[in-house]
C-alpha cells in the first residue's frame, strides 16, 4: 500500500527525524511505499505532494504538536499517535495501518 | 554536506564511566563548554533538564537523546559518550542507556540553517538500528565517527 505521514515533535530537533527514519524503514520492510514529511526547527522537509496525497491509502501523523497543513489530508483515512509510538514501535505502528485499511476494505 | 562536520573529535567520548545520568549530562556539557558550544554549564543544563521534565528522551536501544534549546548555546552541535555500563535513564523501553548523545541547540537559529541541516540528518541516522548497534560497540572516537558517516 501507499503510506503518506508527518512527523513533528515539541523541540523539532531529535524525534522528528528519528520517527521519519524508523516510520520510512518499518513501512518499506513491510513491502509498502511510504513518505513522511517532517515539520522540525528547520522547516518543513521531504514535503508531500498533492498526488502522493492523492494516491495515499492511509496517512500516518506522528506528531507531539499541531501540524501544519493538516487540511490536506481531509477525507483520508488518517492514524495519530505521537512520535514516541513511531519511535518505539514503527513495525507496530505499520501493521496497525494495515489494519486499518483491511478494515475500511472490508466496509 | 556530510554529517561528519557536525562531529567534533573533542566532543565525542567513549569509555565514559558516568555512574549516573547527572553525571553523564555534566560530563558531556562540560565538552560542550570547553570546546566553545555552549557557554555555561549550569545555565544549558536546566534547560536540558526542563525538556527532560517533558517526556523520556530514552528512545529504546540503550540510547538516550537529551535535548533542548537553550540561549547558552553559542553553535549548534553534538556531544556523544558510550559509557561502559548502563545507567539509569526514563526510557521508552525501560531499559537504562550506555550511548548518550547530547544536543545542543540555540533558540536564534538565524543563518544557522546549514548546521539545523546537518543536525537532522544526524538525529534520522539514531532511527536507524545498525547505526545504533555500530554506535554502541564503539571503543574509539574514530568508531563513533564510522557508526554515522558510513
């Protein structure tokens, strides 16, 4: 499937990247195309465009603020959790998404 | 832009004996210090602390990432102690940390988007398990530098 996220945590200069980095590798383990824009202290990086958006079947926000350009994603199915969840458990967090979207398949 | 360039030789310590995570922080500010990051101790240090009252900054993996901004930061960088044993440290996994890797970041970040750059890059490698495993062995500075530039 095709994974869309963003990372954003308080500081916006360590767990950003680190649950970029594991969200990224857990997503492409599992066999699924993933992006995740991060929103830190530099700006917003690797952002989304409106056609990944668009082709997107799930969107993850690990985020411990509010994130910018969250109209984006309306509409789409979408997992929050905060970046320590994407940090801890990314092979977790990937198979949730999954779940999920098993579930709205099966709607 | 390599990641290299946010690493300083004199900034990086393996072998640490820190018995404690104050000793630990203590120790590796004082490298911020004396290489001229940061300019003062005690004054980084509770600003270190207050993000530490915000949340664990164990991330799992025996490695802990303390950070936070602070106006005592002269320029941006990183001080890394491998310290030979566990210790104890909030931590998402429970467990305690023997890799610590300390931030220092100011809060006027203006012209400073270069080193930001360079920072972030560096924080995406600690996501990356074979980093940490690298990381953790380390002996030597020159291990240390390897575990994130290769």
């Amino acid at each position: 499937m095709k994974i869309v996220g963003v990372a954003a945590c308080t500081v916006g200069i360590a767990h950003t990247y680190i649950a970029q980095e594991k969200m990224e590798n857990a997503g492409k383990k599992a066999g699924h195309e993933i992006a995740i824009e991060t929103q830190g202290t530099i700006g917003t990086e690797n952002e989304l465009s409106s056609q990944q958006i668009q082709e997107a079947d799930i969107v993850i926000l690990a985020a411990d603020v509010k994130i910018a350009g969250r109209e984006r994603f309306e509409g789409k199915r979408i997992i929050q959790v905060p970046t320590d969840v994407a940090v801890k458990s990314p092979n977790k967090l990937i198979k949730k998404a999954e779940e999920v979207l098993k579930q709205k398949q099966a709607q | 832009m390599e990641i290299s360039e946010i690493l300083n030789d004199h900034t990086i310590k393996t072998n640490m004996d820190a018995q404690s995570k104050d000793e630990a922080l203590n120790e590796l500010a004082n490298l911020l210090l004396e290489n001229e990051y940061i300019t003062d101790v005690k004054s980084f240090m509770k600003d270190i602390y207050a993000r530490e009252e915000e949340g664990q900054t164990g991330i799992g993996n025996y490695i802990a990432i303390p950070h936070g901004k602070s106006n005592f930061v002269k320029e941006i960088g990183v001080a890394i102690g491998i310290n030979k044993s566990e210790i104890p440290w909030e931590s998402l996994d429970g467990n305690g940390v023997k890799g610590i890797i300390l931030f220092a970041v100011g809060n006027d970040n203006e012209g400073a988007q270069n080193h930001l750059k360079l920072l972030s890059l560096f924080a995406r490698k600690l996501g990356n398990d074979e980093v940490i495993e690298k990381l953790l062995q380390s002996e030597k500075t020159e291990d240390v530098k390897k575990a994130f530039c290769n």
